[in-house]
C-alpha cells in the first residue's frame, strides 16, 4: 500500500528529555503508527501527486510544526508548516488529564481510572480532530492516525 507512512523520525535536538511516561507514550504511537496508518497527499492542479509510502519528519521550528515529507526512497517531497496555536489548548488539556491519569493508576479503584481514561481519550480525539484540519488540503489522514500523529505533536510540545 502506498497511501501511508512508511517511516517517522521526531526531531527532537533541544528539547528536555521526555519523562518515562511521556517516552513511553512516544514509543507506543510510533509503534502503532507504522503498524497502521493512512496518510495521503491529494492531487493539485498541476502537477503529479509524488508517491508513497512517506516518510516523516515532525519537528517544531521558530514555533511552528513542521512536517518534512520524503518519498520512502529519501526524495524530499516537500514540508508543511503549521501554526502551534490551534494545538496549544488541546495539548495543556491532554497532558492535564494524563497525568491525573498516571497517578490514579497508582492508587484509584478502576472505576475512577475508567472514568479519567475516557476524558483522556475524549480529549486525544479532540486533538486528533484539530491535526486532521490543520492538514485539511495537505494531506489526508484517518481518525487512527491523526491520534497517533497528535500524541507525538504532544511529545514534541512538552518540550516545545
């Protein structure tokens, strides 16, 4: 399949080294990602659409989000380059609710650690719904992937 990302790099030069949670959370989307994921460039009007299967640089740069995109071969196909500010608040609101998370699992019964899990994933798939606009016109993704893709923005932010 062609339509997806073959390869992610976080370009993370700078950046505080990530707490174990956080390092653990970049390594399971990373993982997820590449196992499964949908990530299209759509046609324009004059020219060919390069072909995939993609590689991705995501980094932040003079505050901004930059996604370097590659054919898999290394062939630069070109960048995108996102203000962070749509994220800003999703982002303070998703690492709120996972560090009540990681505490409640340490000493909550699971039904309040049920109850913290579905504010979290309600506000990742916020924040995956902001990636998928953000790209609206650059690149098609699925639910599944801008998820993934928005938790290391998330990696990236809490260093950023």
């Amino acid at each position: 399949m062609t339509n997806r990302i073959c390869h992610i790099e976080i370009d993370d030069a700078g950046l505080p080294a990530p707490t174990p949670e956080i390092e653990q959370e970049r390594k399971v989307a990373i993982f997820d990602l590449l196992e499964d994921n949908s990530f299209t460039l759509p046609t324009r009007e004059d020219r060919d659409v390069p072909a995939g299967p993609y590689r991705i640089l995501l980094a932040i740069r003079e505050r901004r989000l930059v996604f370097e995109i590659a054919q898999e071969d290394e062939t630069s196909v070109g960048a995108f380059h996102l203000s962070l500010g749509p994220f800003r608040q999703v982002v303070k609101d998703y690492f709120q609710v996972c560090e009540n998370y990681f505490d409640a699992v340490k000493k909550l019964p699971p039904s309040k650690i049920e109850a913290i899990d579905m504010a979290r994933r309600g506000i990742h798939n916020e924040g995956a719904r902001v990636l998928q606009e953000r790209l609206e016109g650059k690149a098609d993704i699925d639910l599944d992937t801008a998820r993934r893709l928005f938790t290391l923005i998330c990696v990236l932010h809490f260093g950023g």
